[in-house]
C-alpha cells in the first residue's frame, strides 16, 4: 500500500516536471526559432511515433499520391516518411526532399544510397527561398516542420509559387512537438499565403491538414 502511494506520486511528479519542461521548451521557441539539431530529428522519428501517433502509410494514403508525381518534402528529418511516399511515386516520379541543415541532408543522402531508394534526391534547400520553378510541383509535405520556421506564412506562399494548379501541400503536425501549433494557427497561415482548406484528417492530439491553391492574388 505504501509502495503503491509512492509510485503515485512518483509518477505524479514525473508528469509535473514533463509538463513544466514543455511550457517551458514552449516559451522559449515561442521566441527563439532555430532548426532543431540533426540528432534530435533522428530521435522524432522513433517506433513509438510511427506505429501509434503519425504511421508513414496512412499519413502517405492521405496525399492522393501518383505514379509519376513530382514531391518537394521540406524537413525530411530521417526519411522515414519520405521514403513511403517516394514508394507510391515510382516508376517515374520523384521526391525532393530539402532541409536548411547540411547534416540532415547528408544522413538522409547515405541512407538512400544504402537502401537503394532510386527516387529520393535530398537537397539543401530554404522553404523561406524555394529553388523550385513556379508550377512544377505536384505534391509538397511537411511534417512537424512549418511552425519551427521563422516565417511560416512566406514558406507557404514559397509553395504556393511553385504548385501546380491541381497540386495539394499537406501540413501534419503532433502535440509532443514544442512548436505544435493548433489547426486554426495553420488554417490562418494557409489563408494568409492564399491556400484554401482541400481536407482534413486526425483529432487535437496529431492531425493532417492539406490545402489546394486559392484563386491567384494577381
Ligand atoms: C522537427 S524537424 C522535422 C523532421 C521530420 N519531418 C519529422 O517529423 O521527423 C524540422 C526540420 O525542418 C528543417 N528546417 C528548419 N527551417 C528550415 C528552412 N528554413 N528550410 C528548410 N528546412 C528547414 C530543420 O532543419 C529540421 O530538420
């Protein structure tokens, strides 16, 4: 009885002390944005996440992807995701899957070699300063990546640039992230850039949301 009384506060505190640490990460990004260090992506993507909180596939089935397709992917992190989707692309198309960070470029570029993966070309890239010509992208994703990006309403406007017509960008997000934004902030983000809410998926904890381009401002 006494044991289980202390592991209750054990785990009590444990939680407290979580939560603070969280307010506090929140705070500070809140005020401070700067890429996360490569190592801690490769932390993110853990098993934990994929089997329970973001799976690869579903998140992937909800793209609308097809052969052929051409994807920009910003903040790639392992590549656990890119490689799904670049799975659903083949024979022909392609992933881009760009970071500002030469070390997240230079792991994902090793993996792809050592896996074999035909269709995945990572790239230092800036979502502020897309390289990208205007309307030659099918599908852009980013995941747990937009809201650490100083300036994520340019970014959007960036791949709005460089969308097709037809073309759909897909934004998911997870509550673990210090810079978890709520579905309203990126609603506004995508408004403000001229997107317009195509589909929805998930609840308040992890959720994806995907955006087709508005009419055209000029
Ligand atoms: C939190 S990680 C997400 C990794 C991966 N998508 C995941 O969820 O596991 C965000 C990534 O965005 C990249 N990033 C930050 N600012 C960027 C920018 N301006 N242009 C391109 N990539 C950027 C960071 O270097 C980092 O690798």
């Amino acid at each position: 009885m006494v044991w289980q009384l202390f592991l209750s506060w054990v785990l009590i505190g444990f939680l407290l002390i979580l939560f603070f640490v969280c307010i506090v990460l929140r705070v500070i990004r809140h005020y401070y944005k700067f890429p996360i260090p490569s190592f801690l992506t490769e932390a993110i993507d853990n098993p934990i996440r994929r089997r329970f909180l973001q799976k690869p596939m579903v998140l992937a089935d909800r793209i609308g992807l097809k052969p052929g397709m051409i994807v920009v992917e910003i903040g790639p992190g392992k590549g656990s995701y890119t490689k799904v989707i670049a799975e659903r692309v083949l024979p022909d198309g392609k992933v881009y899957a760009i970071d500002i960070q030469e070390a997240v470029i230079a792991r994902l570029k090793k993996r792809v070699t050592e896996e074999g993966i035909p269709n995945i070309i990572p790239q230092i890239d800036n979502a502020h300063r897309l390289s990208f010509a205007d309307m030659s992208v099918d599908r852009v994703f980013a995941l747990a990546c937009l809201p650490e990006i100083p300036e994520p309403v340019k970014v959007l406007r960036e791949v709005y640039r460089i969308l097709k017509p037809d073309g759909l960008v897909s934004l998911a997000e997870f509550a673990p992230d210090p810079d978890y934004p709520l579905r309203r902030t990126v609603k506004r983000w995508a408004t403000d850039a001229g997107l317009e809410l195509h589909s929805e998926y998930g609840n308040w904890f992890s959720y994806q949301l995907n955006f087709k381009k508005g009419p055209s401002e000029t």
